[in-house]
C-alpha cells in the first residue's frame, strides 16, 4: 500500500481486474468499518453472502444471520457512531435508551422482537428542498433501526454483488463526484449531441410495496425476511399525533429505505443496459469531408516542399502548410452528425438520472418515451414531463447541482508531441451557479437580498440565531458550511467563483459576533483579526491555548475522483484481502500495555488528536497511529478512571 499527497492507492489480489482508488477519507472511514466488522466476526459472514450472490444463489434462510448476536451487536455499533441516534421517533427514546442495557439484554431484546416483529410507526417530519419546498422525512423509533440496520448489513453485501456499476447512490464508498465523474469520462469520450434528464414523480413515496416484494423475492425467499421488510412497509407514519397508514413507498429517512430504492431501480438499471445494447451501433465516426480535403492539400504541399530545393520556395510552402493546419482546427475531425453511429451513456444516482446521446432528437424522444412506458409497466412509476427534459448538449442541463454542458471551443495548444489540437472542445464542463450559491446562502439566513433598479442586491446578514452560541461553536459553525459547500462544488470548473460565497459568509460572520457583543463589525475585526487572519482564541480541556482560524485556503479546483471498475469484491475485501491486525492482537492474548495474559479487552477512541501524548498508554496508541489499544481488564478500567500513567 502506498500513500501519495492526495490519494491513496489500494490494490487487491482477490480479482487480477481489480484496482480501485480511494481518496484518504474514504480509506480511513473504510478501515474503521473493517475493524468493527472483523471485531464482531461477521466479515467472513459477509464475504460469503457476496460470493454466493455473485455466482447466483437464491437465499432461503438470512433471517438467522439477521437474528445473530454478532450481526445485532455490530448493528448496534454502527448505530451508535451515527449522529441520528440522538433523534427520537414517535416512542420519544434515542440511543440513550439502548445505552443503558448490555449487549446481552440488547442481543435478547432484538432476537426477541424479531421473533414476531411489529414496527412501529415512523414520525413524519420536514426538511427544505434545495427548490424551496418540503421534504418528508420519516424517522423510526430507535429499536426500529436498530432492526433495520441488522437488515441492511446483510442485505447490502448480496444485493451489492449484482448492482449495476453506473448506479452510485447510497452504496458504499461511491458519491455524488464518482457519479459525475463517470458521466464526464463517458460523455468526453462520446461526444454527446444532447442530453436526457430523467424524473420521476415523488419517487420515495410511490414505490409500490407488491412490485418491491417480487423484485426480492427473485433472489430471497425466506418468507419471514419477505414478511419484515413488508411490514416495514406498511408501518405508516405519525404527523401532528394523526396515524396514517402507507400503501406505497419507503419513508425517507428510514435506515433500509436507501437500499430497498437501489433494488427497486437497480430493475430499470438493468433495462437500461439491455437498451444500450440495442441502440448503440458504430465503432466510430465517419471523417468530416471538409477535413478530409484540408488533409489532401496538406499532402500535396508536403510532397512538393520534400522536393523542393529553393528556400524561398520552401518558405512559401511551410506557411501555407501551416495556415491549412491553422484552418482545419476549427472543423471536427470527425462527422458529427453521422447517422452510422450512435452511442448512449447513462448514469445513475439515487432518484437522479442522466443519459447522454449520441444521435437525433428524434431519438431521444423516442428513448424517453421508451423509458416512461417501462417505469409505467414494470415499475408502477411515473415520470415527470415537466422535468424529464431533453437538452441540448451545449446548453446547460441540471445534474446533482452542477449545470452540465458540453464546451465548444476553438482554442488550440501543442500536445506533447508538438501537434496544434484543439482539447477544449467538446469536453464536459461543470458549473456552480450564482442560483445555488444564493439557495445556499438563504438557507443559511446569511444574506439579505433586495432589488435595486430591477437588479439582485446581495448584503450579508448576521444570524441572530447564533447569538446564544460561544465564539468558537460560530466560528466552527461557519467553517463546517464554507468547507462543506466547497467540498461538494469543489469539482466545478468555476470553483473560485465560491469565493464570492465566502465573502458573504465572512461579513455574514462579523455580523453575528457584533450582534452577539452589542458592538460594531469593525470593532470585532479589530479584536479578532491579526495579520490578516481572522482566529478565536481557546483554551482546551488539558489547559493548552490555541487558536481555531476562519478558513482562507481559496477554492482551488479539485481533479475528478477515480470512477469504480464493475468486477470487484465488497469495499472491505477489497481493500484487505482479509483480516487486519485488530484480531491478531486480541488473540495474542498480551496486554499491550503491562503485558498481563488474561481477561483482555479493547480500549477505543474517537480521534487520535483527542490525546495529548503524556501517558505511556497514549505514546503507544499515537505512536502506532491506532485507534485501539489490547488491555487487560485491570489497565482497561484505571485507563477510564484516569488513574493509568
């Protein structure tokens, strides 16, 4: 395994077809995974679900790897690292109800329920659309996800053994910019002519529960799993203390509704392909004729300066040769609008879709009306004629935020062999909007915004609400929103243009300190900025002054992720090729920090920036870089009192 500034790079020897890059974040949340995986014993378990899949198995008893103690207890784990356990469902309990039992009472409470399982209903709340509108939002009680999850985690290695590799949406370790990239990989490649947009109509909330059951059913037939996730479905949600029943769709928010979205899709994912492989015909384009005749007057004037022997002469030749190479750039090579050939590229997240053409508009119509009978038939979906729309490929067409549209371009430079080419043109370009940028900062409370003389005026607004918060949780709070939106947008072509963003949050930020204060922004600037840099000083819980910065990094475009390669094993296989070292050192059976050979146990902590070094048993854990540490129990308990040097 090697580490380079920006990515890191794994190789597996599972699969000779397999290399997949991840960025550093990706790795690291992975071996975590990895970690609580093996530590629960249920890796192996996982592994063979995905094989067995993989080469076709109909499963007929998973319920009792569902049941397992081991499954409930890593289900509990993941559970517990999520920030949503904090949020209660309509029993008004959250994590911390679990938190006061054993694993012993949890792993028979479970078991128990799912006996003879009856979920409760979700609670229905509302979330803001990027749109302006509301999202529903259901949220189950917490031992409703705690049996969701045990669902998922043996679900999601079956299902993902035959997912379609052009879907990215809430699977693991793919994202939104693996998405896009693969799409613009793709469509450069291509060289679309125009670009679809599917829609469909309130999608979670329309998936009919009977096409759902016959979809899993191809491949589990276990009839008690069958009957949990129909009871799932039909759960209902509460809102305003009013019960109402669901006879259609997954509540969003809901633990398995993801995955149960994919497998519902993953039926038009498949059509999809099957469709490519009718539609697309051609191994390339035929060659533009204006090129083609450009090409033969350079050939002749190339073959009378070989034999030409006058310098003058030779002259006059090299600039007209250069002048018809100068002219022929700006023509395609190739005939654009060869009817021989046609190529279609689709890409999948979640709900969102994108399908790129090469063709007529003709037949794109035809390719959506395809497509809508079969979400109407097959899938009881409808789309949305009002946003299933048909672009264009220079203009710009709406993808998971971004405007997307193919440059045109006739700027030239030297490839590395010296040749004039045009690289621009053609090329898939991203764009964060002006539009997205003002949702954002709206959403935020951010900005005020008027109209002066038929024009938008901008003006950064402090935010009232976080008068009540201390100097360093605004300042926190601010930084998280700037470097989440950048992190998102950070792909753009245009990403400086978040700069202007930044200047709004900056302002919008002094505003709020001088209204927490009661004192001018300039005043707050004045105390807080020094050296151009703008820092809340703070003392930590071991006495240490430091300081927490307001970002200024810049918005540097970052490159496109690595897209995935189809033929791979699940995430944590592939990266391992089996066991780590967490079960080695449990079963060597030697405290790691006084060397004692019985009772041990394993010391965890969130972050490795949390200890300060001055303890031996911190030196050891910061010097391996990890984040667990084999003890005894006796080491184990003086550690959490405290009293371990």
């Amino acid at each position: 395994m090697t580490i380079s500034k920006d990515k890191l790079k794994l190789s597996t020897n599972i699969s000779k077809n397999v290399i997949i890059n991840f960025t550093k974040n990706d790795v690291l949340k992975t071996k975590r995974q990895i970690r609580a995986t093996e530590y629960y014993g249920m890796q192996e378990t996982f592994d063979q679900l995905y094989k067995d899949s993989k080469s076709g198995k109909k499963y007929t008893k998973i319920m009792e790897i569902i049941s397992s103690k081991d499954n409930i207890l890593l289900a509990y784990r993941n559970l517990k690292n999520n920030k949503g356990g904090q949020t209660p469902g309509v029993d008004g309990k959250t994590i911390d109800f679990l938190e006061d039992l054993s694993s012993d009472e949890i792993v028979a409470m479970i078991q128990s329920k799912l006996m003879n399982y009856n979920p409760k209903p979700v609670k229905r709340v509302y979330i803001p659309k990027a749109n302006g509108k509301m999202r529903p939002l259901g949220i189950p009680c917490i031992e409703d996800r705690l049996v969701q999850q045990c669902v998922k985690q043996v679900l999601e290695p079956i299902c993902e053994a035959k997912f379609h590799p052009q879907s990215y949406g809430f699977r693991p370790q793919r994202q939104a910019h693996h998405a896009i990239s693969e799409f613009m990989r793709n469509a450069n490649r291509a060289g679309n002519h125009y670009v679809v947009d599917i829609d469909i109509k309130g999608f979670f909330d329309n998936i009919d529960h009977e096409v759902l059951i016959a979809i899993l059913s191809e491949r589990i037939s276990d009839v008690r799993f069958l009957r949990l996730i129909r009871k799932f479905l039909n759960a209902g949600y509460v809102e305003d203390w009013v019960f109402h029943k669901s006879y259609s769709g997954t509540p969003q928010g809901g633990i398995i509704s993801p995955i149960l979205a994919n497998i519902y899709l993953d039926k038009f994912d498949k059509y999809i392909k099957e469709y490519i492989n009718r539609f697309d015909k051609g191994k390339r384009r035929k060659e533009n004729p204006i090129v083609k005749r450009f090409g033969q007057r350079k050939a002749k004037l190339v073959e009378k300066l070989k034999k030409s022997t006058d310098e003058v002469e030779r002259q006059r030749l090299m600039m007209q040769i250069k002048e018809i190479v100068k002219e022929r750039l700006k023509y395609p090579a190739s005939d654009e609008m060869d009817s021989d050939m046609k190529r279609l590229k689709y890409v999948r997240y979640a709900d969102d879709f994108l399908i790129g053409i090469i063709g007529s508009k003709e037949d794109c119509i035809h390719i959506k009306e395809d497509i809508k009978k079969f979400m109407a038939e097959k899938l009881k979906l409808e789309l949305s004629d009002e946003k299933t729309l048909i672009t264009n490929a220079r203009k710009h067409a709406k993808f998971l935020g971004y405007d997307i549209f193919v440059r045109k371009s006739n700027d030239t430079h030297r490839d590395k062999n010296g040749h004039l080419t045009r690289s621009l043109d053609h090329k898939i370009v991203l764009y964060v909007t002006t539009e997205v940028m003002r949702k954002k900062l709206l959403e935020y409370d951010a900005v005020k915004i008027t109209v002066q003389n038929g024009k938008e005026v901008w003006k950064p607004k402090g935010r009232s609400y976080m008068r009540c918060l201390d100097d360093l949780e605004i300042i926190s709070q601010y930084n998280s929103e700037i470097m989440g939106f950048y992190n998102f947008y950070s792909i753009a072509n245009n990403s400086p243009v978040i700069d202007s963003f930044y200047n709004i949050m900056e302002y919008s930020m002094y505003k709020t300190y001088a209204a927490k204060y009661s004192t001018s922004k300039k005043k707050i600037i004045a105390r807080y900025k020094k050296n151009g840099v703008f820092a809340i000083p703070y003392t930590n819980k071991n006495g240490y002054e430091f300081k927490r910065e307001f970002y200024d990094k810049g918005f540097k475009r970052k490159e496109l992720p690595n897209r995935y390669l189809d033929d791979r094993l699940p995430n944590t296989i592939a990266i391992t090729g089996g066991r780590n070292g967490l079960i080695k050192r449990l079963q060597a059976r030697v405290c790691e920090n006084c060397g004692a050979t019985d009772n041990l146990e394993m010391h965890h902590i969130r972050k490795l920036k949390d200890l300060n070094g001055k303890r031996d048993w911190e030196i050891k854990m910061i010097s391996r870089k990890r984040k667990t540490l084999a003890v005894c129990s006796v080491c184990h308990h003086k550690i959490h009192a405290g009293k371990l040097d």
